[in-house]
C-alpha cells in the first residue's frame, strides 16, 4: 500500500486568520492563519503514519514570508505596522504530526523552463502507488493546470491515486470569519472519465470505465449496505456494457445475434438517467448514442453491426471472423436453416465457394442428403451478385492469413494495410446488398 502525500504550495501573502468549514462534512479547523494547517485538521493528517508526507512547494520569497521558524512578525501594509506573525514551519513543528514534512524548493515558474522544472521535482517526489491529497489555495498562475496534468501524468506512470483537491476560500469567509473548504476533486475524476469514454469510443476498450464504476459505487453501496439506486444502476450499466463488448471481443455470435445482454445494457442505460456529478452525465449520453446501431431484439442484423464496430475500433480478425459468420447466418434464415446448425451450415459455405470458382454440379462435394438444399440456395438471386460472392470468398481469404499468422508459403501474406481495406470494402459491399444502406 501507498503512501499518504499531502502536496500544497504555500504562497507570500499575509495571512489573516480565520476557520476553515466543511459543512457537507460538518468539518470546522481552530483560527489559523494557514490554510495548510486546516486543510490537514480536515484530512485528518494526525491519524496518518510516519511512512506518510507532507510536501510543501516554496518559493524563495514564501519560505522568507511564510515558512521559516525564525518568522516572528511581518509588516501589515494596511495597518501600517508590524505585527505578530508565526510561520507555518513552526505551526507544523508544534502540532507534532506523526507524519515527515519536507520543504521543497521551487522557482518561481516567470519561464517555461521553470515552470517544467515544478513539474519534474514534484513527479520525483512521488512513489508508486502514493495517494495524493492536494490543497491547491495558493497555487499561483499556471499551477492548478500543471497539478491536473501532474495527476494524469503519475496516475499513469506511477499508479497513484487522487484522494483530495480542495481550495480554501478566503475571501469568501462569511460575518462569522468562516471560510469554506471546496472540493475541486471531481475536475479529476471528469478527466478521468473523459478519458475512460474515450477509450470505449475509440477503440471499444471498456476497462478503465468499468473500474471507474466501481471506484464510484463501491464506497456508497458500502455506506448504505446496497440500498442506493443510482450506484446500483451504475453498477448494472457498468457490467452490461462489459458484457456486451466481451462478446464482440470474443465473436460470441449466438449471443450477439440474440441480443440479451445488449438488451440489458438499453435498460440499463434508460434507467441511468443521471450521475453523481452534473458534467457526467453528456460523457455517459455520447456512450449510449454509440449503441444506437444494435437491435435490442433478437436480430441476425446485429452480427453485421458488431462487425462494423469491432471493425471501427479496431479489432480486425474479430471484425471478419464476425462478418462472415453473420453472412452464413443471414442466407441460413433466409432457407430455414436454423443458424446454429453447424452440419446445414456448411450448406451455405458450399453455395459460395460453388459460385466463386463455377463449379459444375458434378463437381459438389456434399452429402446426398444436403444436395437439394443446396440447389434452393444456389437458385437464390442474390447468389448471382459477383460483390457479394467475391467480397465472401475474400474474408475467407482475410481469414485463414488470421489464423495462420500470415505464415502460408503459399500465399504472400497480406500486410496489415491490405486486411483493414479488404475488411473494410467487404463491409461496404455487404451493407449495400444486403440492406441497401451505405457504410462510410
């Protein structure tokens, strides 16, 4: 397990005191001049371990003003005279805080050079695995935006977690001297989820959103023993769409075709009507638009459509191996073979192959009992379509160079350019033969 860090920058200005409140929390810090010092009352630093960090970015100028324990007092320039003042070093000292505190010094950031180097020292500082709990207060300029990048950056490179961003609000202290406490964290989570969409929408990759579910349900179906409906209803949209993209990962095509599990995901996402955080919710409409394509019902249809997508998100051997099967399934209907016959099949892989390479009757290779199938299907009039009979014939081109790893002697292996445009004229052919619709 991580470390716990505690990251603030501590600015120059003279600070006025005041309590620091967290009223959702029902929070409220001793009169303190810092809001480092309330920040970490509200974390609860004091119940941390010795393993754990305080870090605190200075400056030249804020270690002068704000940190060293030999601050005593500083000039007030409204008031116009000094005044007693103590520096958060010695705050610190005397809270006597289980856990290690290091002062880290930084440049002011006036050059992009600076700027990168706040940037790196701070990344160095981290180790794998660390959960992360920012105050960003006094972040001057640039720095909200490089802590946000930072967190993306050692989210990826050194798994850490975010557990806290909050911003204390001076100036809004109300006539009680009581200055909130804000929550800034879920502007990270919003770049996570942004992200994890992205993912799913690009290349169909479902992972980081399911994790992210269950990052956000776990802890409230903890809290209200599996009784709140909307983290339940995440948790079922969640694994439904897990579901869904398994199959087409797989080429489960029986279930694709009969669309159960799709069917679940459609509910679940009609009963998703919200998240927990507003700016959610137009990341979670973008993913169910993308399902719009799939028929809920059972539907020999959406073989072809999960070809597209698989193809789309670039998952090519399951994108052919999908679309050849869903042409078998399609003609198997269309001649009252059921579709999971895997003997009467084979009739229709005949059908094609005869039409391909013009092969007289007497030439069939087919059992006795299957030959007058094989004429009815043979007599079918889309078997007269040389894209359709040609555009089959190549996925099972496209196919076994899949399955043989390009490694025939007999054959000059097909190069990855060559396999996505065959797949994809493929598509294009099918689309208009069998459904008159064309695929861009």
């Amino acid at each position: 397990m991580g470390r716990k860090v505690f990251i603030s920058v501590l600015g120059t200005g003279l600070y006025g005191k005041c309590r620091y409140t967290r009223e959702v929390d029902g929070f409220e810090s001793n009169d303190t001049c810092f809001i480092q010092s309330a920040t970490m009352q509200y974390l609860r630093v004091n119940d941390w371990s010795e393993d754990d960090l305080g870090l605190f970015l200075l400056t030249d100028s804020a270690r002068k003003e704000n940190w060293n324990k030999s601050i005593t007092q500083r000039y007030d320039s409204k008031a116009k005279q000094y005044v007693e003042y103590e520096g958060l070093e010695s705050l610190i000292g005397k809270a006597h805080l289980p856990i290690a505190i290091k002062d880290l010094s930084i440049p002011d950031g006036n050059t992009e050079k600076e700027i990168w180097e706040i940037f790196t020292s701070t990344f160095n500082e981290l180790c794998d695995g660390d959960e992360l709990y920012f105050d960003v207060t006094h972040a001057f300029r640039f720095l909200p935006m490089l802590i946000l990048v930072l967190c993306d950056y050692a989210k990826f490179l050194k798994n850490v977690t975010i557990k806290s961003i909050t911003y204390g609000n001076y100036e809004a202290r109300k006539e009680n001297n009581k200055a909130p406490i804000i929550d800034l964290l879920s502007l990270s989570q919003l770049q996570d989820w942004t992200f994890a969409a992205g993912q799913y929408l690009d290349n169909g990759s479902v992972n980081r959103l399911v994790s992210l579910c269950e990052q956000e349900f776990k802890p409230i179906l903890k809290e209200t023993k599996g009784g709140d409906e909307a983290a339940q209803k995440l948790r079922a949209f969640a694994t439904k769409l897990s579901d869904v993209v398994e199959e087409r990962k797989a080429c489960r095509g029986m279930d694709i075709i009969k669309s159960s599990s799709f069917r679940g995901l459609k509910q679940s996402a009609e009963n998703l009507e919200q998240t927990f955080i507003d700016a959610f919710n137009p990341i979670f409409e973008k993913i169910k638009t993308s399902l719009v394509s799939f028929d809920e019902n059972e539907n020999v249809r959406n073989g072809f459509s999960a070809a597209v997508w698989c193809y789309d998100n670039g998952l090519f051997q399951q994108s052919a191996t999908i679309l050849q099967e869903f042409v078998v399934s399609f003609f198997c209907l269309r001649h009252e073979i059921r579709i999971d016959d895997e003997d009467k099949r084979e009739i229709i892989n005949k059908a094609f192959n005869i039409k391909f390479k013009s092969i007289s009757e007497n030439g069939w290779e087919i059992a006795d009992e299957k030959r007058e199938k094989l004429k009815e299907v043979l007599s079918d009039e889309l078997f007269d379509n040389k894209t359709l009979v040609d555009g089959f014939n190549n996925l099972t081109e496209v196919r076994n160079d899949f399955n043989h790893s390009g490694m025939r002697s007999r054959r000059k292996p097909m190069t990855p350019q060559d396999i996505k445009k065959n797949i994809k004229k493929c598509i294009c052919a099918f689309g208009v033969v069998l459904f008159n619709i064309k695929i861009e």
